[in-house]
C-alpha cells in the first residue's frame, strides 16, 4: 500500500483507489473505488468503477492498480 501511496502522491487530481487485503469483504468495498483491487493469498480480482474485470497475479498487483489508474486519468 505504501508504494501505490507514493507512486499517486503527486497526481494533481484525485480519484478513489481501493486495495483491500481480504477477498471476502474486499469486493464489496473495492467496487466502490474508480480502480480498486480485492487481494487475496494468491493474487486479487481488478475492479474499475465497481466492475469487476479480471484476475490479477500477487506480484503484479500493485502495477495493474497504477497502470489502470493512469489510464483513468487520461481517459475519465
């Protein structure tokens, strides 16, 4: 988390990011994000605007979160 912290610290605008730690109430609180990931033991669901939209392997959560974040903000 603290990465993704640092890594949108300095975006001029803002939008609502969730990383939720635990798959079985996680889904629920991510679907209310612009972007949010639900993680589990092996990896996490992406959601965008409460749509979930795919699987997400562990070690690449926290780029697919930024990547799809950024195109967000290019593409609102």
């Amino acid at each position: 988390m603290r990465e993704v912290e640092e890594r949108v610290a300095s975006w001029p605008d803002s939008l609502h990011l969730a990383i939720m730690g635990c798959c079985v109430n996680g889904p629920g609180e991510a679907r209310e994000a612009d972007v949010g990931i639900a993680a589990g033991k092996d990896g996490g669901i992406l959601f965008l605007k409460g749509k979930i939209i795919r699987k997400v392997a562990k070690a690449d959560l926290v780029q697919t979160l930024i990547a799809e974040a950024q195109k967000l903000r290019s593409h609102p």
